[in-house]
C-alpha cells in the first residue's frame, strides 16, 4: 500500500538538511582557468588517442602505410550526419523538392570542411537520390544557430516518419539483400529499428499505393527495453507487415509443422515451417567503426571486445544460416573494423556449411560505393603480444582464443571448439558498448546470451578481462609487439577477398564490414549434428565445473531465474534442434540422434514444461498474447458505420492482445503474410514471443451519449482504409481544412464553406474522415488517390474535433503549405470568428464538450502495447 511514496530515513533527512545548491569541491579536479570558456576549465572534448588501437591495427594493416596518416586523421574528426527520405510516404518528393530547391541553396555559405564541397548532397550510391549526407555533425546542428530551421525540419519529418535519421554506412546492408514485394524477411538484432525501418520502406515501396505488400519483416531483439524501443521506431511506418519478436538471436525459434500436426491434417497451401528468403545479420559487436560518432570509444577500447563476442557472432550467423530459405541471401555485418570480428567469422560460417553457403561478389553492385575487399591473413593479440596461428598460442589461453578466430581455422572441428569457445566479455563489452546506434544494436544480447547460454565458465571470463590492460596504456609487451610483421601467420584460401570493409577516409563516413552470403542447398547433416555435439561437450563441462566449484548454488539460481525469464530460450532451442533439425538434414538419421543428444537437458526441464502447458495463453510471462478479434457484432457495427467495402477482408485479419473482447481498447490489422505466420505459430506452440505486430487501425472511444460505432478509426490505419470507407466522409476546401489544422475544433457554423458545415453537422455522431479537396476535380473518387492528404476528425453536437497529435498536424500543415503554396497565419491573428450569435461561447463547452477521451491522440499511447494491464 502506498508503494513508492514513503522516503528512506537517510533521504528524509538529507531533504531537512537544505544544503546549498553548489557542486562538490573535487580535489583531483584542476582550478578552473581564469577565462571560464570552453576548454578552459570547462568543458573538455573527448581524447582521440589510443595507443592499443593504433598499435592494433596498424599490425593488422587495415590499411596501406602510406593511408595509415590519412586513416586517423578522418578517424579523429566528428561524423557528418545522414538522413534517408521515406520512399513509401505520399510527401516524400515534396521533400526531395525541398532539399533540392531550398536547404541546398540556403546552407551554401555553411560549409566547413576541407572534404566537402557542399553543405548536403545526396549519397550517391544510394538508389532514388533517398539518402542525403550534411557537413555537418550532430552537434554542429543543435548548437549552430544558422542551422535552427533545417534541424527543426530534420526533427519534425523524422518525428513524422517521412525521413529517418541514420548514419550512411549503416544504410548499405539492407541494399543487398536485393528485398523483392513477396520476400519474407528476419532482422535478427534489429534495435533500435533504423535498418528495420529501411526494410519496411523497401517493401512498400514497391507495392502500389493502397495495397498491402506480401512480405513480411520479423524484427527480433533480446532485450525488452529495446524491443520498447524498436516497436516506436517502426511505428512511424504505419505498417501491417511487421512482427516484433523478443529471442536470443542465437536461439531463433524454428516454428516447424513436421513434429505437430500429423501429414493427414497438414494444409499444404499454407506455410509449414517459418523460414525466410532474406536474413540481416547486423550482430552485436565492439563498434569501434563508429569511433567518430562516438568519441568514448577512443577511452573505452580494449582488444578483448572483440575476441569476446567472436563465438556469440558466429552462432548468430549460423542460426541465420539455418532460418534462410534455399536460394536466399543473408548480410552478415559489424560497425567493427576487427578481422575477428569480421573475416574470421564468415571464415568460420563458410567452413561449416561447406558447399551449401557461397560468400558471394557483388563489386557490381552499388558501384558507386567505395569499398575494399576482405583480408585474406590477419593476426590475433592476445594479453599483449600477437599470434599468427592456433597453434602458437598458450596452452592455458586456448579456452580463450579458438582456431575459428584465424585464418584457416584449423583445429575448428575439435569437439571443443565445434561449440565454440565460452568467452563473450560480458563485463568488458556491456560497459563499452553504451554510446551510438549501430554500435549498441546487441549490447543486452551480449550479456544476458552468455549468462543463459549453460557456459558457465567464469574463469574464462576473468581471463579474457585481463585484456583491459591494453586500453588506452601502452601494450604491457611492447617488446613483443614490435616484431608483429615476422611472426608466422596464415593465409586463409577462402575468397575472403568478396567481403566490403568501408574505411572512413574513403568517402568521409564510419567504419563497417559487409559480407553477402547465400544458401545453395541444405546444410550438410554431419555438420549440423557435429555442432550440437559440441554445444552438449561444453555444456557438460561447464556443468561440472560449476557443481564442483566455489558459489556454484549461487550460479546454479542465477542460471534459472534468468532461464523463467525468458520462458527458457535454452529449452527451445534445444527441442527445435530436435524437432525441427532445420529441416535441412535427413529425417530419418539426424532427428534420432538429435533426441540422444539434447534427452539429458529435456529431462532436467520436463517439470518446467509442463508447468507451461496449464497456463492458459500466457505462453511467455509479461506478453500478452495474440488474439484473432472475433467479434461478430463489433465487426459488422464497423463495417456499416464507415461503410466498408466487401473487397476490404477484415475476417481473420483482426487481432488484439486482451482474450476478454468487453476490455478491448485497440484492434490491429496485419496482412496475410502476417496472419499465416501467426496461425503456424499457434499450431507450433506459439513459439514465437511476439511483443508487437500489425497496424493499429481501429480505437475503442468512450462517449457520453451512445454512437452507433464504440471504435474509431485510428490516424495510422487510415490511409490503408482510405479507399475502402464510403461513409462518414467529408470534403474541405485547402482554407478549411487548414483551420482545422491549426484550431483542432471548429463549430459549424464557423467554417469558411457553409456547405462543408452543414455536411458535417449532417452526419452521424463519431468518428468521420475529413480529405482535403484541393487539386482534385471529381470529388467521388479522391479516396482512391495514392496522393490524397486526409484526417481523422471526430463529429460532436456542434464542432467538429481533429483526432491527430499535435506534431502530426503541424507537419501535414506545412506539408500542404508547401505543395498548395498556402500561407499559414498565426493562430492568434488567424482565427476564424464565431458567425452563429457573436457571443463569446467557446466550441462546444459546458455540457456538449467533447468527451476527454476524444482529445488528439498523444505519443504515449502510441507506445502502448498491453491491453490486458489496461483493463485491469
């Protein structure tokens, strides 16, 4: 009772204290100079030096000599910032318009770097002139006051969802996965979203307007917070082809038929097992490509970052392997420049799959992006001194360093190190990986993986942090760094060559490492079942190592509550790799040694099992479930009151997340890629942990007085039901519908078009639609118009309502401005006046306000996601 609210005796009485409002005198600090301006005492800008960095890869000659200087020098200066225009967003050449004719001739004088010759330009290797790249740094635009009004556009449109702001090299993965209309598509560590959002842009981008698109995109993330956070980034898209799944990227959940439904009951023309013509592979990674735009980098690096995440990434990318479909492409990247990171691992990736995966050249593509090949030899540090191969390094560091980290990879088939080794640097990476967007995108992957993942070998760990000894000091070894050139080292016969680094200084950007790879046929059996014997070695080992060592309760409680957590991801890949195989070995050899191999761990957690099956949907603790809406009599009242044309399919289309449909407050609607996955993932188990999907399109709208219809329409699905609705429509001129933009509420009598009035005061109490009639002639068919601007207004007893945010409706505001040339007039010297009796009555007050719940939609509820919690 009352939670929250009582303070601590300590709090309570340093709130009686009524210190002085000063900062603490820190004696280590130094005096503050005389001047008190910036970088006198003030604020200091980051260090851009790190000798460990340099020294690193200048041993792994990232770069020619002679480009070594040119290399760090574009390495030490900030990150011009990048925007890309949204091509599926009806305004998006009025934007293109407006950079072109006015931000570009207006920030000519603002050019400031000896590179740039213009102050934007569009990126030229990006398709559409879509991407734009500025002269200018994120904080160059926040605090250069000539710079105001073009941030405040940038702001607005990407507030909106007609731009999104990205750095460029992040931009350059999902271009090749060549995305066509009908690809089914995952996005394995999608958050924050802004490449998510680039897929989702592709997709409809080539669908007619009007018209769903049937693929699909599955955006996946480990951390809810991040899912939270991934979920409001692709809202501005306002898409019905999107589902957001909360999984270790890892331990993906195959959703596979074969083991469920007998052959008799199995529906051919519906999907049998979730599988995807395209997967991105962004993992998680020590960033330091991003070094420019997040300076604490310099501070921060250590080279155990990236040995520590090198086993995480290659199960990553294997279990991407295993999801793609035959024929189909994956883009395994970094915004790391580390060969360990980078090479080693699609190294690793194409010795395991053999024949079935080919790493493949595509130098033709994109030819205007410059990028260099993949290294064929690189070396491997470790505490300080290098080592070219496996078998130069330590005894006692071979549980830290594994064969796959080098060239030929050679000793990767031991049974030890199948599995992959146990080290991914929790506590070093976590506590580096805090700053920028790409570089973060599998920050809470890294540490809650390893912690659930049954590795358990903390000495590992601690033997791999020793590696922070290298962090901005000189190497503890100098002397046997010098000698880096003449150490033995491999040569890998891979064709490595057909991977893409991007360097910085080539065309002034961030670092990054491409690698295009595609399915051939089936992984081979022998190496699938291989992999998973390596994984129950290391798990066994792992598992006496914890029984026998100190604190191994301590372990033991930890390793299950974070497996309740997570509905037990371990389990779940452990019965997939039973049941499902992949479907890429044979079914008869593979699925009974697959049982003999994963029976001890299903026997440990058959009581957690079955504990699961009586929970009625609630499959996944803190989700709500995913509920087909079924309601009959809701439906039809919809359908009648905004008149919705039969063409329009809404049964099985409908979804919610509250069971009880008395509490339901929003209805999304998803299309039919969305909906068959949705149906195979209930016939599975549902699996799959959805946090998110679908469009949100319909609203339940409490009113004081009974309307024929409890849901309105929602602003996001409007424009996919646009052509479809054929009731509860009015028309407005460019200056009415300007008013109520700017105004909100408008009694009726106040509209400059008297007709337009009276059409609204005629129609029935709710929700209505008003569409802007300006540049059309024959009014009947506006709604079928790709281009047609339209709002959702609720109609009162004697006003009319806008049900738009605030940030919508100044930017369709200017957006119309723009296109129709309007001018938009302060609101204090512009406002229309009352025309009915000249009092001083304010639009519907007292008893005929509008119900507060029909006040303009607010970003918060945009974010919410439960209907359950609500209702209760």
């Amino acid at each position: 009772m009352g939670g929250g609210r009582k303070r601590g005796r300590s709090q309570r009485r340093h709130f009686k204290e009524e210190r002085e409002n000063v900062w603490k005198d820190n004696p280590k600090r130094p005096p503050a100079a005389a001047g008190g301006g910036e970088g006198e005492g003030g604020w200091q800008p980051f260090a851009t030096e790190n000798p460990a960095f340099e020294d690193y890869y200048k041993g792994q000659q990232i770069v020619p000599e002679e480009e070594w200087d040119a290399f760090m020098s574009m390495l030490r200066k900030p990150l011009p910032a990048a925007f890309r225009i949204n091509a599926s967003s009806q305004f998006y050449q009025d934007i293109q318009s407006q950079l072109e004719n006015d931000f570009r001739k207006s920030l000519e004088t603002e050019v400031s770097d000896e590179h740039e010759k213009e102050a934007i330009r569009p990126l030229p290797w990006y398709p559409g002139n879509l991407a734009w790249h500025l002269n200018f740094s994120r904080m160059q635009l926040r605090r250069n006051q000539a710079l105001e009004s073009f941030h405040e556009f940038l702001k607005q449109e990407n507030e909106v969802g007609n731009i999104t702001r990205q750095e460029a090299v992040s931009m350059v993965p999902p271009l090749f996965l060549k995305v066509q209309p009908d690809h089914h598509i995952l996005d394995m560590c999608a958050a924050p979203g802004s490449k998510t959002f680039q897929l989702l842009e592709m997709i409809h981008q080539s669908t007619k307007p009007g018209m769903l698109p049937n693929a699909m995109v599955v955006a996946n993330d480990l951390d809810v917070q991040r899912c939270n956070l991934l979920i409001h980034q692709t809202k501005r898209m306002c898409t019905a082809n999107l589902i957001v799944t909360n999984h270790e990227a890892q331990n993906f959940p195959g959703c596979s038929l074969a083991k469920f439904c007998p052959e008799t009951y199995v529906d051919e023309s519906k999907p049998q097992r979730l599988e995807f013509d395209c997967v991105l592979c962004d993992v998680p990674c020590s960033g330091d490509g991003t070094v420019r735009k997040a300076p604490d980098m310099w501070r921060t690096w250590n080279i155990g970052m990236g040995n520590g995440l090198h086993r995480l990434q290659v199960e990553i990318a294997m279990r991407g392997i295993a999801l793609l479909k035959v024929g189909g492409r994956m883009v395994y990247s970094t915004c790391s420049l580390n060969p360990v990171e980078n090479e080693a691992v699609v190294g690793e990736i194409l010795r395991r799959c053999g024949d079935s995966v080919e790493l493949l050249d595509v130098s033709n593509e994109l030819p205007e992006l410059v990028r260099r090949p993949g290294l064929c030899t690189w070396k491997v540090r470790d505490r300080g001194s290098w080592v070219g191969t496996y078998e130069d390094v330590l005894h006692y560091r071979k549980k830290v360093i594994s064969p796959s980290m080098f060239p030929s990879g050679k000793g990767a088939t031991d049974s030890c190190t199948v599995g992959g080794s146990d080290e991914v640097n929790i506590d070093v990476v976590d506590a580096e990986m805090n700053e920028s967007g790409d570089m973060v995108e599998g920050k809470q992957e890294t540490k809650i993986a390893t912690n659930g993942s049954n590795n358990g070998d903390n000495a590992n760990t601690e033997e791999i942090k020793q590696d922070e000894s290298e962090s901005g000091k000189v190497p503890r070894r100098s002397d046997e760094t010098s000698d880096s050139t003449s150490i033995r080292t491999e040569h890998s016969s891979l064709p490595l060559h057909r991977c893409m680094r991007i360097v910085p200084h080539d065309q002034n950007s961030g670092g990054f490492f491409i690698a295009v790879l595609q399915k051939l046929s089936p992984l081979n059996e022998s190496q699938v079942v291989e992999a998973i014997k390596g994984e129950r070695s290391i798990l066994k080992d792992s598992a006496l190592k914890r029984s026998n060592g100190p604190g191994s309760d301590k372990v033991l409680s930890e390793e299950t509550s974070i497996n309740q957590q997570g509905v037990d991801d371990s389990h779940v890949l452990n019965e997939q790799k039973n049941r499902d195989m992949d479907n890429e070995i044979s079914e008869d050899r593979s699925s009974e040694e697959a049982k003999v191999i994963v029976a001890e761990v299903q026997n440990d957690q058959a009581s957690k099992r079955d504990k699961r099956k009586t929970q009625n949907q609630t499959r996944w603790r803190g989700v709500d479930p995913v509920i087909f809406f079924k309601d009959e009599a809701t439906i039809r009242s919809i359908v009648s009151y905004y008149g919705i044309k039969d063409s329009f399919k809404l049964e099985g289309h409908l979804v919610t997340r509250n069971p009880d449909t008395s509490h339901v407050k929003r209805i999304y609607y998803v299309s039919k890629s969305v909906q068959e996955v949705l149906e195979l993932n209930v016939k599975v188990g549902e699996r799959l942990k959805i946090t998110s999907l679908g469009l949100k399109i319909f609203e339940r709208q409490s009113t004081k007085e009974d309307s024929p219809c409890t849901f309105r329409l929602s602003s996001e699905g409007l424009p996919l039901l646009l052509p479809y609705i054929t009731k509860q429509i009015l028309y407005a001129s460019a200056i009415d519908f300007q008013h109520l933009l700017q105004y909100r509420i408008i009694k009726f009598p106040d509209f400059v078009d008297a007709k337009f009035g009276e059409e609204a005061s005629a129609l029935l109490r709710g929700c209505c639609v008003v569409i802007l009639r300006e540049g059309h002639q024959d009014v009947e068919s506006i709604g079928m118009d790709p281009n047609a601007i339209a709002i959702v207004c609720w109609k009162g007893k004697t006003n009319l309502c806008v049900m738009l945010t605030p940030m919508d409706g100044k930017e369709l505001l200017d957006r119309i401005s723009f296109r129709f040339g309007l001018k938009i007039p302060k609101i204090d010297d512009g406002k229309p006046s009352l025309k009915s009796d000249g009092s001083d009555e304010q639009p519907d007050g007292g008893d005929e306000t509008v119900d507060p719940e029909c006040v303009p939609e607010s970003k918060a509820s945009d974010m919410e996601i439960s209907d359950v919690k609500e209702a209760e």
